[in-house]
C-alpha cells in the first residue's frame, strides 16, 4: 500500500480521488483503487482550498476570541464562509486582526490530519461546541445519514458513513493545535493555501438558515491558487459591483422595491418600462413566428390543481399560505357552505394542461405549442430575496409544448435552436448546457420513463455541438431537464432557459389525443422557459451591458442637444422626424449649459447624441456624440436618421463612432 504522496510528484495535485471517492493525499491506495489526481486549479482542488481556508480562519477566530463558538464553514462559489456564535459582531479592524492571525497559522505549515471518531468520542472532544453537537446528533439518525441536515453545506461536516475530525498538527512538535469536526478532504498543510486569500465581508446568518434559530456572524473569504488570480478575481468583484443592475436600476431610474410593497416585489418605472416592453414585444413576435399560440391564466387557483400536479407535495415549502375563501355560515354561525383553499400559483403549467384538455386533441393538433407571459408567485425567504435576481412575484416566459412521443426527439431539437436564437438576439452568445438528472428522493413516475426522457434529453444536448456538464439530481420532480448556461460580458455565469421533457403530468392530468390509428395516446410535455422570468432577465441584460443597453432596447435613444437656444426649432424638426420613424427621441431644451447636458445624457447611457450649432443648421447636418465620447461631425440630416433607424432595426449595440 501506498499512500497519495508516494503517487504524485506533481505539486499542484492536493487530493485524489480514490475509487470515485475524494480523499486525502495521505490516504493509502492499493495497487487494485482506481486513483486520480485532483490538482489546486481544478474544481475539486479549489473547494478544497477554500474549505481548508475556512478551518485556518475558524482557527484565527479561536486563537484571538477563545469563547467564539463554531457553526460550520463550507466552500462556495468562488470562496468560502464560517459561522460563528460570539458576544459582540465583528468589525472592519477584526478582520485585520484576523488576516494577520490567519497569516501565521498559514506559515506554520500546521498538517491537516483526518482521524475517524465514534459519535461519542466526538461529543466528549466537542463538549464545548453546541452547534457541533447538535450535528452529530442528526448525523445519528442513521448510519451515514445525512437526510435531516440543511443542505450540502451542513453535509461538509458530517457527510458520509464515518464521523471524522480534522486535527491541525505543528509540524514541529506534532502537537494537535486546533481541531474541527469536518468530512473533509483538505489540503496537506496551511502552508498551501499560500497568499491569494483574503477575507471580503462580513454578514448575519441564522443557524441551519432558519430564523426560529440562533443568529450567527458570518465571515466570507476568497481563496486562489496564486495572488495574481486573487488579484483578478477582486478586479472581476469591482467590475461586477459597477455593473450591480441594484445600483444601475436606481441610476438609471428603471425601477425600486417600495417598502410598502413588501420584500422581493418590484415595481418599473417608465424607463424600465420601456426596455421590459421591448424584451417582451420582441419575443412575442418571434414566438408568434415559431407557431406558438398565446394564452392567459388567472393568479390564483383552489389547492386541488396543485394537488393533482403535485405541487403541494413537492413544492409547498416554495409556496405562498393559501387563502380560505367561499366558505358560508347562517345566522347561528353554523358552517352551510365549506370553504375552499386559495392558492397564488408558483408555476404555469397545471394551468396550460387544463387548456389542453379542454376539447378533444387529434395527432393532427400536434405539436400544440403554447405560451403565456404568466404572473407567478413563490415565497423565497428574505435572506434569499436579492434585487431582480431573486423575488417572489415574477412574469415567466413559460411556453408548453404538447407533442407526440414519436416527434419528441425532433421538438426538442428545434426548441432548443429557437432558446439559442433569441437568446442570441438579446445579445448573450456564450453558453454552454447542463443536463439535470433525476433526485431519487424527490420523484414522480418510473424509473424507466425518466430514463428515456433523460437519454433523449442528452442526445438532443450533445447534437448541438455545445459543451455539456452534469448536474446529479438537480431536475424538478416531474422530469429531467437542460438548462442554458451563459456567461456574461465579464465572464460570469447564469442560468438562463430551460427545456424539460415531461412524461408524468400528462399521466397525472389524463390528456390525452386521437392517435393515426384512432387510438388515445399520452402527449409528451415539454416545458420551456426561455427568460426564465422577465425580471431576472432584465438584471443580467443589466449587468451584461452595464446599463449602456443596446439601442433597440434603450428608453431613450436619441437626445437633441442646441449648442444655444436658436438651434432649438431646427433640432425640434429632426427630432419630430425621428419620432415619426417610431424613435424613442427628446431635445434638452433644458438652461442648463451644453457640456452639462452632454454629461447627463452620457451619465444616462443615452446610444447617440445630436449636437447641433451654427454649421450644423446651415448645411443641413448634425454632429453624432456616442457614448465613449468619440463624435461625428457633419452628418446630413438624411443620413443621420437612416443609421438611426437601422441601428434599432439591426438590433445593433452602439458604443463608439464607426460602429453604426
């Protein structure tokens, strides 16, 4: 037997993935494992980075505050957290102190070393840390089991079938310094974590995410392989907080969240209104050119069409409390009419079946493609409630497809060309897709349909010559599904569209259609989301353009600007001219001085400005001002209104001059 050290030379390698399994270096493998690297840059190889930063600032926590009580510390999307119980909430000149404090256990070189414990060894080693205890006691309900805990991030402590603790060892002395219960892997030693870490906020969060819990402070950090990629990373965090669509939405004036309202249900302003209107009236008319059929359906509904969906058995938790409504009493207050519970719905599709029900289908009606700009409502909790990005009352571009079995294969293919097109069209081209497979804890149907669903599902995928990735278990309970990943102008990455192949709610709503034979048969349900909803699609097209949207979709997008009062009546007439070519365009006949309207307008991210003096009125031309500043003088009126127009009608983005 050999152990990961002896295997690997190569020293970005800091774990191994043993028999699928990742484990430690200084784990021993057999001749007979099936033993791959994972090296520090690697996905694996950065959670684990990153988690085994969380333990060295957990241990900077205890080393300065000894009385600090542990929560847990899991990696995240490019970083990681921990949880603490503490009597005073920390403070900017902490995480100082806590830096430097977490410098020195880095060079120490201190060895993380894995060590299996019985859960009562662990409760007397951790008889002082209450929210560790309280995990090993859930970690009890089974051998191995982790069902009860509150997600993946919880299951970094007690996950698997062994209870481990992770000893921080001084590789001079041998003496365990720290220790922490954890399920690991980690790297060899902190000195590995190097210097491209840095702690980058502090929060409040509750314990195991539930309010009726302790609230805990939370410190977040960022950890990379090299100082040079932290560096970047921090470069891409101030270019994502200037593109912010929170901050751009009120600069711009595009919309708010009124606290009157309530949390995560916003409101447009009139300029938001006009980019949400031409995002919808675009893809209304390419929809109406695919051969789909527009339809509506109320806010509302009784809790027995989520009850036949499934709804309320796999999404209540999702769900707004139902209303209690017809209900009837006479004049004694007995009960003469039962009342009935009221949902709002959270999704569209129990909806659409209804309407395909509604008469009898013929295979001739197939595929019946409808589409619904439909209001949904869904309770996120309030610590998950986040600008645009996450609220709980939204408009779903939701489209269902009803098609036969058959011709699934050849619908899929072309929804997912069309998702493709228009998401193109919108000004989002880099992408790649990620098949959602079956939760074997959260299903409905057989095995066998979720098999071809899924399998027809990654042929249509990999057909399309993009990039495909795997995501076990992420499906909804009805059906698997592809989802369009797409990065963004600085690299980020969304969910945007979803496709998912459905057998099971036609089973459970009994459509049916005549067959060729004359025989009933079931349709096959594609659900389809393109937007995903219209107000998260709004902030990334937001952040895509930093608020400087394409001209088609700017709420203004053309501004006369008189270098002095007299030109006003020559700009008015260009101005009036463009309006009637259905230009969204206004002069600034303002007092305020032209340079002055020049930087608002530019401030506003107006696409062009038409500046116009003395030269301008007397040979019939204007000066085109773009957003980077660059000009164009001596532009014929003529002309000018054509680039116009053709800039909005080729969906163009302007930025600088040549580029229309």
């Amino acid at each position: 037997m050999v152990d990961g050290f002896e295997l690997f030379t190569d020293r970005s390698v800091v774990a191994m993935r043993v028999n699928g399994e990742l484990r430690d270096l200084a784990t021993m493998v057999t001749p007979t494992d099936a033993v791959e690297p994972v090296t520090i840059d690697s996905a694996d190889g950065l959670n684990i980075l990153r988690h085994s930063a969380a333990h060295v600032l957990a241990q900077a926590v205890q080393t300065i505050n000894p009385a600090a009580k542990l929560g847990i510390g899991p990696p995240v999307t490019d970083g990681f957290y921990y949880d603490f119980d503490v009597a005073e909430p920390f403070t900017p000149e902490d995480v100082k102190a806590l830096e430097k404090a977490m410098d020195r256990i880095i060079r120490s070189g201190q060895r993380f070393v894995r060590r299996v414990v019985s859960d009562e060894e662990a409760r007397v080693e951790l008889a002082d840390e209450p929210y560790k205890l309280e995990l090993i006691g859930i970690k009890g309900v089974g051998a191995g089991s982790t069902t009860e805990l509150g997600g993946d991030n919880e299951s970094v402590e007690v996950g698997g079938a062994e209870l481990t603790i992770y000893d921080n060892v001084d590789p001079k002395t041998g003496e365990t310094v720290w220790k922490d219960l954890c399920r690991g892997p980690h790297l060899p030693n902190t000195r590995m974590i190097g210097n491209g870490y840095s702690l980058t906020r502090l929060a409040a969060a509750y314990w195991r995410g539930s309010e009726k819990n302790p609230q805990l402070q939370r410190v977040y950090g960022t950890a990379w392989p090299t100082k040079d990629e932290l560096r970047a990373y921090q470069a891409r965090q101030e270019e994502a907080a200037k593109r912010d669509h929170r901050k751009l939405g009120a600069e711009l004036d595009l919309f708010s969240f009124p606290e009157e309202i309530g949390s995560g249900l916003p409101v447009f302003h009139p300029r938001g209104g006009i980019i949400r209107q031409e995002m919808e009236n675009y893809s209304r008319k390419r929809h109406v050119e695919a051969g789909y059929d527009f339809v509506y359906s109320p806010h509302i509904t009784k809790s027995n069409l989520f009850e036949t969906s499934g709804h309320l058995d796999w999404y209540a938790d999702g769900m707004f409390p139902p209303m209690h409504l017809d209900e009837e009493r006479d004049a004694d207050g007995h009960v003469t009419r039962q009342g009935v519970d009221y949902y709002l719905k959270p999704m569209n599709c129990p909806f659409h079946n209804l309407i395909f029900r509604s008469s009898g289908r013929s295979y001739r009606d197939l595929p019946m493609r409808l589409f619904e700009f439909g209001s949904v409502y869904r309770y996120e909790k309030s610590g998950v409630v986040h600008g645009l990005t996450r609220v709980r009352g939204m408009t779903q571009d939701d489209a269902h497809i009803y098609t036969t079995r058959d011709n699934m294969k050849e619908e899929l293919t072309s929804t997912l060309n069309f998702v493709l097109q228009l998401l193109s069209d919108y000004g989002l081209e880099d992408y790649y897709l990620e098949l959602s497979t079956k939760d074997p804890k959260k299903f409905v149907g057989s095995d066998e349909a979720w098999d071809e669903a899924t399998q027809t599902l990654a042929e249509v995928a990999e057909a399309s010559g993009l990039e495909l990735v795997s995501d076990p278990g992420g499906a909804a309970f009805y059906g698997p599904k592809i989802s369009v990943q797409a990065r963004d102008a600085i690299g980020r990455t969304w969910q945007m569209s979803t496709i998912q192949l459905d057998f099971n709610l036609p089973e459970r709503f009994d459509l049916e259609y005549t067959a060729s034979d004359g025989s009933r048969q079931r349709p096959v349900m594609i659900h389809r989301a393109l937007f995903g909803s219209i107000e998260r699609f709004f902030a990334v097209l937001t952040e895509h353009y930093a608020g400087a949207f394409p001209v088609w979709l700017a709420p203004v997008q053309v501004v006369g600007i008189p270098v002095a009062e007299q030109y006003g009546p020559y700009l008015d007439e260009i101005i009036a001219r463009l309006k009637a070519a259905g230009v969204r365009a206004e002069v600034d006949n303002s007092d305020d001085r032209m340079q002055k309207k020049i930087r608002t307008h530019t401030k506003a991210k107006v696409p062009f400005q038409l500046i116009v003096g003395e030269e301008d009125r007397d040979n019939g031309s204007v000066s085109f001002r773009f957003r980077d500043g660059s000009q164009e003088n001596g532009v014929p009126v003529d002309d000018a209104i054509s680039r116009i127009v053709e800039s909005i009608r080729s969906r163009a983005q302007v930025t600088g001059q040549g580029q229309i």
